[in-house]
C-alpha cells in the first residue's frame, strides 16, 4: 500500500494543502518553511496506529492540539489530515482524521472517516459518540475491536519509518537505554543487535558492499556485543598491520554513519519511509546517487519514500520527475504547496536539459538571502 494523496487543514505551517503523492517524493523548501512538519502528519498517523500509541499520546508527545494547530487559523479552529491511498491490488482507500480540544483541553474527535472505493466503512461521530462523547477521546482506528473493517489501514500506518540520523547518538550506545525505534539514532545499534541473525547477515553484506563505493577503507563490516552485553559496529579498515584496522561506531566518521544508517532504513521494512535531509556529512557524489538507490528499493520492495532536502546535488539524478517534486512556498498566512509541474516557469527549463536542482531551489531560496554576506560589518 501507499499514500497517493494528503490534505492537511490547519495542521502546523498549512492552513489548507491537498497535493498528490508518487512513490518518490522530494521535498523542498527554505528553512522553517515546513518541510519536517509536513513530514510529521504521516508519523502523527503512524502514533496513532501504533499499539503503544494512540489517539491522546500522539497529541501530548506534540504538546497539545494548540501547539498543533496552524497559528493562521482564523476561523475553523479544527485540525485535519485526510490521506488516499492504494493497495498492491489496485484497491483504494481513504482516511480522514479532524480533531479539536474540549474545555479541558483534551483532544476530541470531530470527525473519522474510512472509505474503501466508494463504500463508506466508518463515519463519526455517530449515534454511540452522541450518546457517550467521552468516546470521540479516541480514534477507532487505535481501537482493535473498533477497526476490523478497515485493519489494514491501521497495520499500514503503524509501518510508516522516519529516520533522521544523529551521528553522535549512534556513537553513544548508553543512550539507548528506555528507547525503541528512535529515529535519531539512539537504538540503531539495538536495532541492527535484535535483528535475526541470518537477516542482519544479509543486510550488513549489502550494505558493506555499498559502504566500500564510498568509503574505499572499509573492507569488512561486523555487529558483536562486549562483555558488558553493549551492541558495537565494527568496521575494518585497510592497514599495513594486520587486523589492526577494526574501528568500533565510536570511530566512525559522521558520513559513513548516515549513510550506514541509510542504508539500513531502506533495507528495514517495507511500509513508507520519511527522510530528513539525508544528503548531510554525505559527499556530493555520494548524495547524487541516492535518488537512484531509492528508485531501485521502489522497484524491489515496493517501498514509498519521502525525502525533504536542501541539495542541489541529490536533485541533480535525470531521473526525478516534475510530479516527484513538491516546492514549499512560506507565505503570511501559512505554507503553500506546489507541484513543481505546475509552476509554469519550471516546465520549460526541465524541458531544456536543466537539472532538477538548479531550477527549483532558487524557487525556494530566501528573500535577501545575500544579506547574510553583511553579518559582522
């Protein structure tokens, strides 16, 4: 399954968007434009799904829906995300979600619609909220006895992955303590230790393989445990002694670390993949060929991937399409969302033989950018 679609109303930076989505998405945007909080609405979702989550701890981990909602919502104070989506099979389906805050401030259910095709499965509130409001506290899809009908929404947004390594934290093992699936890095190296082992075999063979193109020392790549029961990454670099160029992760440079991690999130899971910059501490040749080893994890795996970035050199690969391109534009009254095959300049520059990257990022470049130049007079 995959998203094809999502509006969000009053959600963060967006008072109203509604754009399509492929199976490859780059965002891009000026700093603060909503690139992250774009990306949030599909993990918003996702800790709703999840079976420690819910409706109530996806709000409180955002610190309330006054913190949620947009800042430029002036009239309808509700929050809305709706999603479409595609299975495998050719079959659709769509979600929406609006959410509000009672007097208490507790999070509340405005409405909860599921279709599948053109049946409508699920519409709230109904007559047992209107009886019992206390129940618009949740959302039936967190509810197992309530989500029969439409289950599979909720398995498939319980897989939704982000990830946003921080090398530092990877280099920190002790700091995985009490973490699970954080997507900064803070059990990546449990992550890869609990893997089976036949698994983790495989993937670190993959991964080894690609590491070798950019990073030419690395000969071999291992997971073992110390004597305390800690998970290290070991890599072995080439060296005029012997063996003696096994690096543990708290060696590792930032770049091999991101792109390891990298690597490993493409390879984990199959559900949809939301990436933040993931071109940072990677050399430019390097970042050039992401969008092609995402293409080919797509073709494999299936696998949906959404991408916010700042580099001209990852939107350099030919194959990024004018539909894969989503420009943020920061306006006073909240962020507009554009297709770069909609904006009219944009089509006849692709169309002359200029590369993604340099047409659409000054579209997105700072006003006054070159004041910066003055910073110090």
């Amino acid at each position: 399954m995959r998203f094809t679609r999502i509006r969000l109303k009053n959600w963060r930076n967006f008072v109203d968007v509604d754009v399509d989505l492929q199976e490859r998405m780059f965002l891009v945007g000026p700093n603060a434009s909503g690139k992250s909080n774009f990306l949030d609405a599909f993990r918003f979702l996702r800790d709703i799904a999840e079976s420690q989550g819910g409706f109530q701890r996806a709000v409180s981990e955002r610190q309330g829906v006054s913190r949620i909602r947009s800042l430029a919502a002036r009239v309808d104070p509700n929050v809305l995300i709706e999603v479409d989506m595609l299975s495998a099979e050719g079959e659709s389906w769509s979600y929406l979600l609006e959410f509000n805050q009672d007097t208490q401030r507790r999070p509340i259910v405005r409405r909860e619609i599921v279709r599948r095709g053109d049946e409508v499965v699920l519409e709230r509130p109904d007559k047992e909220d209107r009886s019992d409001r206390s129940r618009l506290t949740q959302t039936h899809l967190e509810q197992v006895n309530a989500n029969k009908r439409f289950r599979a929404l909720a398995e498939f947004f319980s897989q939704i992955r982000y990830l946003h390594i921080v090398p530092q934290l990877v280099r920190e093992p002790e700091r995985s303590v009490g973490h699970k699936r954080d997507p900064y890095g803070g059990d990546f190296l449990e992550q890869l230790a609990t893997t089976p082992q036949k698994t983790l075999d495989s993937r670190l063979r993959r991964i080894k393989d690609a590491l070798k193109v950019a990073v030419p020392q690395l000969e071999d790549l291992k997971m073992e445990r110390d004597q305390k029961g800690v998970p290290h990454l070991k890599g072995l670099y080439r060296h005029w002694r012997p063996n003696a160029g096994w690096q543990t992760e708290d060696q590792f440079s930032d770049g091999t670390l991101r792109l390891l991690g990298l690597l490993w999130a493409m390879l984990d899971g199959s559900g949809p993949l939301l990436l933040e910059e993931p071109e940072l501490s990677l050399h430019v040749s390097v970042a050039r060929y992401l969008p092609r080893i995402m293409a080919r994890i797509n073709r494999k795996q299936g696998r949906q991937m959404l991408v916010s970035t700042h580099s001209a050199d990852l939107l350099m690969d030919p194959g990024i399409g004018m539909n894969e391109v989503l420009l943020l534009f920061p306006m006073k009254e909240g962020t507009k969302i554009r297709e770069a095959r909609k904006v009219k300049e944009i089509r006849p520059l692709l169309e002359g033989g200029l590369p993604m990257g340099e047409v659409v990022l000054p579209h997105t470049a700072p006003r006054d950018a070159d004041q910066l130049a003055l910073f110090g007079e």
